[in-house]
C-alpha cells in the first residue's frame, strides 16, 4: 500500500487546519496517494472540535481555530501533531470509526515503544464533561502511566476519513518519534512511503482555504 509522507513542518494554526482540509478533499478527488503528515504549531495555539463554540477559559490566552474533525480543544505547544487521509472503505484502515482509530493507535503504541515507553490502548474513562481534550481519556486513545499523552479526532466524508492527533509526549524528540511511526506504519501496516512535501502549486492552493478556518484572537483579559 502506497502512502505519500508530508514531513514534519511547523505552521500558524488556521494554515495547519488547510493543509488537512486540502489533502482530505484531494484524496476524495482521487488525485491523491492516502497521506501520513507530521507538523507542529508555531506560534502556539488551540484547536478546537468542528463544533466547539468558544474557547475555554485555561486556554483564552492563546490564538484558537476549528478544526475539520471533531473533538474537544487541545493546546499545542510543542507536541508532534500526525494526519492521516486514507480511505475507511479498504486497505489496511478500513473499518468502522472505532476500527481505524484503534488501527492508527496500535502503529503509534508499537512506535513508542520503540523508546521503552510503557504505551497502552485505552479503553476509555468518563469523567465529568469538560471541553479540554486531555481531561479525559476515550476508547483507543493512547496512555502511558495512566496518562493521556494523544488526543485524535476524525472526520468522515463519502469514502475517506481524515484523523488527527496530537502526540503530548515531550521525553522523545518531535523528528524522532515521527521517524519511529512512519517504520511501524512499513513494518506493521504495510505501508510504503513517497517522500512528497508541499509544492509550491499545493501551497498555493491551500492559502484559499486558510478562511475557511477563522483565527480567534486571545483574550487579553
């Protein structure tokens, strides 16, 4: 199975959001390999779910945008964020939402592993409702210790689904821990990867999605 690999970048938040945009609705246009993308966020910021209204109080002081995918909000500042735009319908992330998120999860388990890092599927923990992501834990989402350390979140459209997450694990450098989940998604998921950053035609194509994705200034009070 062939993947194109977007290595790792950092980017301005509502910039981010378009590229993820951009690959999902390149790939539902069959004009595209499926994609595994590593960024970061600089300056730092918050993402919101696609249906957050506002951002939460702890976390005002930052710049804030929605995302394509759902969820709840979640600082990065410093974290190794991943993409990835496959199709749920077949090779080797199909499945019913729950499937690929376990699929992706068990890749990203096996990578941090590789540090000897006790990392463990969740089975979820409910807690009270709370709009921060890294509250609590949800089923597949990844802990060490019994601490949530990736958050992720997708999104659906006709064949193909779009996950994000966001990997708060700062004991592995950033380049490293990518380098170590592009060899589980080989050796485990059979993937082989095209080496494909951003050309500049692509970069150009996605500064028209930048508004689809609103900067919400911090709150200076």
């Amino acid at each position: 199975m062939r993947f194109r690999l977007i290595p790792f970048e950092n980017g301005e938040a509502d910039w981010n959001m378009a590229v993820d945009e951009y690959l999902l609705r390149k790939f539902l246009k069959g004009k595209s390999l499926p994609v595994l993308r590593f960024y970061g966020f600089e300056p730092p910021a918050v993402t919101l779910g696609f249906h957050q209204k506002r951002v939460p109080k702890p976390l005002a002081n930052y710049p804030a945008v929605n995302r394509p995918t759902g969820g709840r909000a979640v600082l990065h500042n410093g974290d190794l964020v991943y993409s990835v735009v496959a199709s749920y319908e077949d090779g080797y992330f199909a499945g019913t939402i729950y499937d690929t998120y376990r699929k992706i999860s068990e890749l990203i388990v096996e990578a941090m592993r590789e540090f000897g890092l006790d990392a463990e599927l969740s089975q979820g923990s409910p807690k009270r409702h709370s709009d921060l992501c890294f509250d609590s834990t949800t089923k597949y989402e990844i802990t060490i210790g019994g601490k949530k350390v990736v958050g992720a979140a997708q999104v659906r459209r006709k064949t193909a689904f779009l996950e994000q997450g966001s990997i708060q694990l700062f004991v592995v450098p950033r380049e490293a821990l990518a380098d170590a989940i592009r060899r589980s998604f080989e050796r485990i998921a059979g993937v082989r990867f095209e080496i494909e950053p951003l050309s500049d035609r692509e970069r150009h194509e996605i500064e028209d999605l930048r508004a689809l994705f609103p900067v919400i200034k911090p709150s200076r009070g």
